[in-house]
C-alpha cells in the first residue's frame, strides 16, 4: 500500500516547500520532538 504525499511549507507564502509520501492512506500527520532532540519532526497517528 503506498503512502500518503504530504506537504511542508515553513513561510506562509502558499505553495509547498516539501513533499514526500510518508505513512498510508487514512492517518493523521502530526509534528512533534519525538526523540527528544529539540527538533519537531513529522509523525503520523493511525
């Protein structure tokens, strides 16, 4: 089953900065420092 493509955009401008296929159809993406690390990083919530 292939993923679904998501889009980042970082500046409010429109258009996106990022796309990639990341997870399956039907989950709820969601950002946030999973690791620990400081940085937020996309995730996915089935």
């Amino acid at each position: 089953m292939r993923g679904a493509t998501w889009y980042l955009d970082n500046d409010f401008g429109g258009g996106a900065e990022l796309s990639f296929v990341f997870g399956v159809p039907g989950m709820s993406p969601m950002l946030g420092d999973f690791d620990g690390d400081g940085v937020d990083t996309p995730g996915y919530h089935r």
